[in-house]
C-alpha cells in the first residue's frame, strides 16, 4: 500500500526472483501448493509450438530426476542464440531404473539420437544412493553406456535456480 511501490519499482525490484521467492519475501505468503515445485512453469511460455528436430551439430543434453515415485526425463538441445530447447519429456511413474533406461533408449532413437550424439546427461545426485538391488540408479545408467554427471548439491538452491530461470523465460 506503499504508493512509492509501484508496478515500476515491482518490476525492478523483483528481477531474477522467482515467483515463489518475491511472494515470500514481498507479499509475506508461505502458501504452499500440492505436489506443485514450479508454479512458475507457465505452458503458454513454455512450451513449444512447433515441432522441433533436433540437430547433432549442436549441443545435447538429458536430464534425470529419478524421484521417489515419480522419475522424470527431459531431452534438450543448445541453440547456437544460447537458448536450450526442450524437446521430450517422460514421466515414469512408479518405474523402475530399468524401465527408465529402456524409454531414454526407445525416446533417442524415435530422433535418431545415440549415447555418443550426447555431451551428457545430468543426473540429480540422490540416484547415486544404492537402492535394494545394491547398485544406484546412477551406476546401473553408467554400466549401460551413459555419461552422466551429477555433484552433491542442497534441493532448495537447484529448485530456486530453475524457478529463477522459468521466470526469466517469462519475462
């Protein structure tokens, strides 16, 4: 209610935050919302319209979240402007590492991409944990050909960088 706080100073002063992050910090909201970590993410900005092939002269990349119940795939590209394209996703609920690895294989050959058209893949650091098998998901990938990377990191500092730059893709 500040009248020196306008929509002007709003839009300065909330630059690279996320959304979560300004309603925290501005509006004093903790709300939270169920089974939602980006409420950033906005499919109108976010994903593409047009089909999109991608090109093996540029730069490739995957993502994994294995999750607990729901892991996930992302297959992206970088552009030579510096953007990154993501062009599928899977979301393997209740799946196993195996199941995963067999998608990531079928999803890669539907583009005609193989492991060596990869620069890598990154791999969110809790799958280097043994599960009951007594290999971790991250080890079972590695044994099957993937390069992979992954460094320990806290949760909370990886999501607020994606919520920023969801954001940022808004802007």
């Amino acid at each position: 209610r500040n009248p020196d706080k306008n929509e002007e100073w709003k839009e300065k002063a909330s630059r690279g935050l996320s959304l979560s992050q300004w309603e925290r910090e501005q509006e004093i909201s903790f709300e939270t919302y169920e089974d939602l970590v980006y409420k950033e993410f906005d499919p109108v900005v976010h994903i593409l319209k047009d089909e999109f092939h991608p090109r093996k002269e540029w730069p490739l990349f995957r993502s994994i979240d294995f999750g607990y119940r729901k892991p996930f795939v992302l297959w992206f590209q970088k552009l030579p402007s510096g953007e990154y394209i993501i062009f599928s996703e899977w979301d393997g609920r209740d799946c196993t590492t195996e199941a995963m690895h067999a998608t990531i294989m079928r999803t890669d050959l539907l583009f005609g991409l193989n492991e060596l058209d990869y620069n890598w893949t990154a791999a969110d650091p809790s799958g280097a944990a043994a599960q009951d098998s007594g290999i971790s998901p991250v080890d079972y990938l590695a044994r099957n050909g993937m390069k992979l990377r992954y460094r320990s990191s806290k949760v909370v500092s990886g999501v607020e960088l994606v919520k920023s730059a969801l954001r940022d893709a808004a802007a």
